[in-house]
C-alpha cells in the first residue's frame, strides 16, 4: 500500500519535510502510522504527545480523508491505499 502523509505548520518542520511518501503491506492503523514515522523520526512522536502514558495525537488533529480520526475510530481508524492522512498541529493558549 502507498500512502502519502501531509504535516501542517510545525511538524513539517519536526519532520523537515511537507510529505512523506509510506508503503505498508496491507492496511494499517493511525497508530501504527505513527509509529512507523517515528522509527525514522523519533522527535515526531514526541510532538504528538501530551505527557501522559500512550497518549499519541494529543496536541495534533488527524485527518483521514477530510475526517477528524474522534469521529472514527481514533487511533485505530484504518487506512488504505491511497487516502489522504494529514497531521495538523493544535496550538494551546490562555
């Protein structure tokens, strides 16, 4: 399966790039989505998480398709070839 990941404002500069081109042996889940961009950059990972233990995409929403992943399945929302994944950081303020 290829798939094509879009990252918006500061991930694409976390990750030093817009896209980034993936190949899967079938479909896969956000999560795992995740952790494969993560054995390449590390530091990806790190900018998805709130703190808390196992809590990935809490400071980015995740787009499948046009689709918020809350309004999937979440972090086990499935992809298949040719979707559409984009990473969208969310800024916190008081």
């Amino acid at each position: 399966m290829a798939l094509i990941v879009k990252f918006i404002g500061s991930l694409r500069r976390v990750l030093g790039a817009e896209k980034l081109g993936l190949d899967f042996d079938g479909d896969c889940s956000i999560r795992e989505l995740i952790d494969k961009i993560a054995i390449e950059k590390p530091e990806f990972k790190h900018s998805l998480v709130d703190g808390r233990a196992d809590v990935s995409t809490a400071n980015a929403l995740v787009l499948v398709n046009g689709k918020e992943i809350s309004v999937l399945n979440g972090l086990d929302t499935r992809v298949k070839n040719n979707d559409e994944v984009v990473f969208v950081p969310v800024a916190h303020g008081g």
